[in-house]
C-alpha cells in the first residue's frame, strides 16, 4: 500500500467517523428532548397527585367532622 493508497483510506476513515459523530449528536438531542419532555410530565404528574392529597385530606377532615357529630 502505497502513501496515496493510506492517505485515502485514512481519509474515508475519518469521513465515516465524522458521520458517526453527527448521528450520535442527532440521537442526543433527541434524548435530550425526550428527557426533558419526561420532566415536565412528571412535574405535571406531582401537581396532580399533590391536588389529589389535598381533596383526600379534605374528605377525610369532612368525615371526622361528622364522625364526632354523631
């Protein structure tokens, strides 16, 4: 193998790299967004059930209300 012969390969070399680069980039991102998406649905997904335990204390306060009525 002469140098032109390397010098070509290392250069399909390093082109196929720079493509793995940028897929492994793209993919990151999209990670990236899908975490971030996750983390706002939880941050959603807390409120909700925050508000749940708010309306089950009430209830329940409701019902020790008229337990100590009766």
């Amino acid at each position: 193998m002469n140098i032109d012969e390397r010098l070509e390969a290392l250069t399909m070399n390093l082109e196929l790299a720079h493509r793995d680069i940028q897929d492994l980039l793209t993919m990151s991102r999209q990670h990236g967004d899908n975490i971030e998406k996750l983390m706002k649905r939880s941050e959603q997904d807390g409120e909700h059930i925050h508000g749940l335990v708010r309306i089950a204390e009430v209830h329940e306060q409701r019902l020790s209300s008229l337990e100590d009525q009766a």
